[in-house]
C-alpha cells in the first residue's frame, strides 16, 4: 500500500540557457550536484523563456540556504507525497483524479519509488 505523507517543496525558475551558462538550468544542475544537497524529488519543464523547478529536499534548511547562495528567488510550498510501487503510485493518482482533486503537478517513475505531490498550500 502506498504511503502518503506532507512534505515542504521549493519552487522557482530559472532562465532557459543551453548549455551551463551562468544562470541557466544547466549551471544551476551543476551546482546542485557539487553542493551534495540530497534531493527526495525533482522535475522541471520549460515555459517559455524560462524553466519552472520543482524540488524536495531532505534538509529544507539546508537547500534555502543553497538558494540564497545562488540568488534564486523560491516559494516554499506544502505539497501531499505518496511513495510506493509504479501500480501503487497510479491508484493514488487515479483516486485523486475520480475524487476531483487533480494534483497540480505529478512526478511518476517506474523504478521502485514512485510518487506524486500536490499542491495543498502555499506558504
């Protein structure tokens, strides 16, 4: 059965740049992934100019801190996780769907951790 918890995310954007330039999605990877901050989710999507970021962090404290470093501004939100296998994850979607709470954002993977998080309030 899948478990369902309440989890705080950042969101923000970044400027749509190839490659790693400064400022762009890519530098901000790169930087995620020297900084060693561990992450429990994270999807991003391009709308227009710009890349919206979507993120979990294990230490929330930790990742502002992160954001304040490299001048991004983030919105700290409360989002529902629900963590279990690909088949658990999509009842839990399809649940949400028929009971007319369509989450606002999903992330589904098939590798043994699935889960999906909606938005339940801004902070």
């Amino acid at each position: 059965m899948a478990t369902e918890t309440s989890e705080d995310y950042f969101a923000f954007s970044v400027a749509t740049k190839k490659g790693t330039s400064p400022g762009g999605f890519g530098a901000l990877v790169n930087q995620l992934v020297s900084s060693r901050l561990k992450l429990r989710g994270f999807s991003a999507f391009v709308s227009g100019r710009r890349t919206r970021v979507f993120c979990i962090p294990e230490d929330p404290d930790a990742f502002r801190a992160f954001a304040k470093q490299q001048g991004l501004r983030v919105s700290r939100k409360s989002a529902s996780v629900g963590k279990g296998n690909s088949w658990q994850a999509l009842g839990m979607l399809n649940k949400w769907a028929i009971s007319g709470e369509l989450p606002r954002a999903f992330s589904f993977s098939s590798q043994g951790e699935s889960f999906v998080y909606r938005e339940i309030h801004t902070g």
